[in-house]
C-alpha cells in the first residue's frame, strides 16, 4: 500500500468520523428542543440511521462488498420496521375495542 493510498483512507475516516461527531451534537441539539415526543424520536431515528449506515459502510467496510450483503441488510431493515410498526398497527386495531 502506498503513503498517497494510506493518506486518502486516513482523510476518509478523518471525515466519517467528524461527521459521526457532528451528527451526535445533532441528536444532543434536538433532544433540548421543545418537540413532541413523534418528531423527537423520528428526529433521532433519521440521526441513529444515518450513523449507523457510516459505521456500517466505511468503518466495517460494507461499502465495496457484494451485492448479497446489501440484500441481507435491505431484508433486515424490513423486518426491523415491520417489528417497529406492530405496536403501533396493534394500538390502531379495532377489533379488541
């Protein structure tokens, strides 16, 4: 590997991780805010993701990898909202009123 080679992925983390940084004083930021608790927690589900994504990409190196990796993740993220979503729909059910 050469110096230049080294010197680019060291800026790439450099930047993912002022980005990480700029995006927790974001969620800090919002968490003072007069919000209701829907927009807060979107507000901080949006941030959580966004995160999540960098970390997953450039830090676990998911960014060149195949596309069966990207189906899996697509999968899960799937069934992570419809987990998320079953309490809402359950509270939204008339049935049981």
């Amino acid at each position: 590997m050469s110096v230049n080679n080294v010197k680019s992925h060291i800026k790439v983390y450099i930047s993912i991780f002022v980005a990480l940084m700029v995006l927790t004083v974001l969620t800090v930021f919002v968490s003072y805010l007069e919000l209701s608790i829907g927009y807060a927690v979107t507000i901080a589900m949006i941030v959580a993701v966004i995160k999540g994504s960098l970390v997953a990409n450039y830090f676990m190196h998911l960014i060149s990898e195949k596309k069966v990796i990207y189906w899996v993740l697509i999968l899960t993220l799937v069934f992570f909202v419809i987990l998320m979503l079953l309490p809402i729909l359950s509270t939204l059910d008339q049935v049981s009123r």
